[in-house]
C-alpha cells in the first residue's frame, strides 16, 4: 500500500468526507493496511482538531447494581452473577468530595453514571441539583450523566441545571441488539439521544467491541454515530467479567483495536474519540498507540472494574509527548500521584475456558469516602 492511500484517508476526513464502505471495511481486516501509517494517518486528522491534548474523564459509580435491564455485557444486569458491590444512591457529599477529587486529579470532564432502566422524576431533580453545586463549587469541570433512557423533558432539565452532555451508548447495531438485550430496544437508546440532541444537549455514545459483531457492524456504529454527531465516542472493547452471560471477546488483538480506533477517527473527525474500558486488558503493551487516533481516556478504571494506576497513565501520556486538558499541570498531578500506593491491579486467575476476568473494584474503590465522612470544599 503506498503512502498516498494513508494521506487521503486523512485529507478525506479532515474534508468532511465519509469514506466508502468496502475502505472502511479494509480498515478493519486488510493486513496490507500497515498500522503504524495508519495511526499516522489518523493521528494528523487528531491534531488538525484535538492538537497534542488528552482530556481525561474520571467516572463516578453514582449507584452500582439492582438493575432491572438485562443487558448480556454488564455486571450490574439482572441476569449478571458478578461479584460486585451494590449499592443505591451516594450521598451528596459523598459525590460532591469525589467531583472535587476528580477536578484536583486533573479530569477535564466528571462523569456520573446512575444504574437503572431509566431516572423518575424525583430522580431527575436530585440530579439537576448535584449538577448545579458541582458546577458552582467547580465551574471549569465539564459534567456528563448516564442514567438510562430519558425522555425529551427530562433532558432539557438536565441541561437547564448545566448538564454538558449526556451518555447513552449505542453498544451495538440494531440488527444485533436482541442479542445483547431484551428490555429495551436499540431504537431507545436513538430516541434518548435524539431528545438530547433537541435541547442542545451535546451526545456522548460509543459502542463496545467485542461482542461476535462482523466488522461490517462497527462501521455501521461509526457512521450511526456520525449521522447524531456525537462530540464524544466511547469505545469500549469487551471486558471479561466473570457471572456476566455474555461470551469473553475473541480475537480482539492490540493491532485490531487500534484499527478500530482510526476507524472512527475517520469517520468522526471531529469528536472526541475515548479509548475506554478494556484499553488496558485488550492493547496491553501497545497501550499507548490508542492516543494517536483517540484524545480521551479514562482515569481511575471503569465503573465495576480496575484500571491503570494513576501514575502509570499520567506518566503513559507524559512520555509520549501529549498534554492534559486540565487547569492543573500533569507535573503536578504526576507528583502527588508518586505518594500513592502504586500497585497495579491484577487480573483474577483464569477460570473456565482459560479465561483471564478482569479484577472488580472493592467498596473503597467504589465509595472512598463512604467511611470518612467529608464534605467537599473548596
């Protein structure tokens, strides 16, 4: 493949323009595609509009399991036999101490994710007034919710309260979602995310890789996802949670992953593509390559399971040249991360099929300031 095909494949997505299906395809599955002029490729369409920055998101488990949706890939599902911790709603302090830890740990954008098929009522203003003491106590920190599915005026209060953006991922393609899910249908998740999309709400979706999909599925995602202009792309690649019903990810390679990546970089040039759950399980020591196409990655794990140490990722993002979308300076972050314990989180012993499960969290992970009983300050 000589290197003009590389160079238009940027100037294309820099342009505006999509690419052709039987390219995307190649993308994914041609291995005379090389994959370091490919992340090269996808790495100036990133720096024509994220430069060299990362913006990092920390994810608060505002309420972990008792879910009433059987989603196949989650631990905190009804059909899920996971091993975690759950719990119903943190209390505001204890939320508002971890946004402020977020904001000092140098998160460009504080995430809360709220369990359930979707919020009530009551539910909704508890969120709307968590929101506005966050962004009064810490007006530079972005905020986004997860909280299920939600209707047109439910949005518009969130973003009246000062709500940034709303998550609710895609996961899959219509086609493919009765497979994963029965309680809900993958035209819900479109209808929430229009609903966000009409308030002026701004759309955070992504998808999760992994799941027996074709690559011809995360293509149509990809362009699912360009047709709701998304400004923030999740992109999950399928963890082992031993007790979820769902099949461990075959064949998801670090080149294959980092394929994908690029994928949607050319066909969201715009959004801020995330590198999310599984970066660490599934790139492994290819880990770093995924902030070439990706400018976003998570801080502090997932919602149900372990990620990097901080410092490892700080000192990942340092080392390669990047910057972090913060006010406070990575130097800084990385120093006061050097006085924290530095383990980094084992994977559990392989259980059935040699299978590797990824660690969970404990409840001092989960809620570190459950026992302490502080309130945030400033």
């Amino acid at each position: 493949m000589n290197l003009d095909f590389y160079s238009n494949l940027a100037k294309q997505a820099v342009n505006g323009d999509s690419l052709e299906s039987s390219i995307a395809e190649r993308i994914l599955t041609d291995r005379n595609i090389e994959i370091l002029p490919l992340l090269n490729a996808a790495y100036e369409v990133r720096k024509t509009y994220h430069g060299k920055e990362v913006a990092i998101h920390i994810l608060n488990n505002a309420a972990n399991g008792y879910c009433p949706e059987d989603c196949n890939y989650c631990a905190q599902s009804k059909n899920s036999k996971a091993d975690i911790e759950e719990y119903g709603l943190k209390t505001d302090d204890e939320i508002l101490t971890e946004a402020k830890a977020a904001y000092d740990n140098g998160a460009f954008r504080y995430c809360m994710v709220f369990a359930g098929r979707g919020p009530s009522e009551r539910r909704v203003e508890k969120m709307c007034d968590l929101i506005g003491q966050i962004k009064e106590k810490y007006p530079p920190l972005e905020i986004c919710v997860s909280a299920g599915l939600m209707d047109e005026s439910a949005t518009q209060k969130l973003k009246d309260a000062g709500l940034d953006r709303l998550n609710h991922n895609l996961n899959t393609t219509e086609s493919n979602y009765e497979k994963i899910c029965t309680t809900h249908t993958w035209q819900d998740r479109v209808d929430t995310l229009n609903a966000a999309n009409k308030v002026g709400l701004e759309v955070c979706s992504g998808m999760i890789v992994g799941m027996g999909e074709p690559a011809q599925d995360i293509i149509e995602v990809a362009l699912k996802l360009r047709e709701l202009e998304a400004k923030s792309i999740p992109i999950n690649f399928l963890l082992p949670i031993e007790g979820t019903p769902i099949d461990p990810a075959k064949n998801l390679s670090p080149e294959f992953c980092l394929r994908v990546l690029c994928l949607f970089r050319f066909l969201n040039p715009k959004a801020e593509i995330r590198a999310a759950a599984g970066r660490e399980y599934h790139l492994r020591s290819m880990e770093v390559m995924a902030l070439y196409p990706a400018n976003s990655i998570f801080l502090q794990g997932y919602l149900n399971t372990k990620g990097n140490t901080d410092l490892k990722t700080l000192q990942m993002i340092q080392d390669a040249g990047f910057e972090i979308k913060s006010d406070v300076p990575i130097e800084k972050i990385i120093s006061e991360s050097q006085n924290r314990p530095k383990e980094i989180p084992q994977l559990n012993p392989a259980r059935k099929d040699s299978t590797i499960y990824s660690d969970l969290k404990s409840i001092d992970e989960l809620r570190p300031n459950l026992a302490k009983g502080s309130t945030a300050k400033t």
